[in-house]
C-alpha cells in the first residue's frame, strides 16, 4: 500500500489539482484495508474518494505495464 501510494505521491501529487491534492492527504487518514479494498474494486469507496481512487487505480495499472516492459 505504501509503494503504491508513494509512487503516485512522487509522480502525480505535485501537477494535480488542488482537490485532488486534498482528496489524497484526506485519503490518507483512512484505513489501509479500506483503500486497498477500494482500489482492487472490492468494495465502493466514499463519493468523496471516487475520483482520487481512479487516479490511483490508473496510476497503478501504468505502473504495472511498465514493470512489464
């Protein structure tokens, strides 16, 4: 969780919106069983986590498929 976490803190955090920014420090104050639930789709997170968990969600697949190549 941490790794996933910190690597879109340190290539994404900085150029987002300010909302997406205060989503992200918001989000960081839930549990992790919760956001990594969210991520894998297991279950629905809060409205006001949607769109930062989809960034996350696309950060971590980009990530995947350069780990790949």
């Amino acid at each position: 969780m941490d790794i996933l976490l910190q690597g879109y803190l340190e290539t994404h955090y900085d150029d987002a919106s300010e909302s997406e920014q205060q989503a992200f420090e918001a989000l960081l104050d839930e549990a992790d069983l919760d956001i990594l639930s969210w991520i894998m789709k297991k279950t629905q997170p809060d409205e006001n986590y949607v769109n930062i968990i989809n960034v996350i969600r696309q950060f971590a697949e980009h990530a995947k498929l350069n780990a790949k190549q």
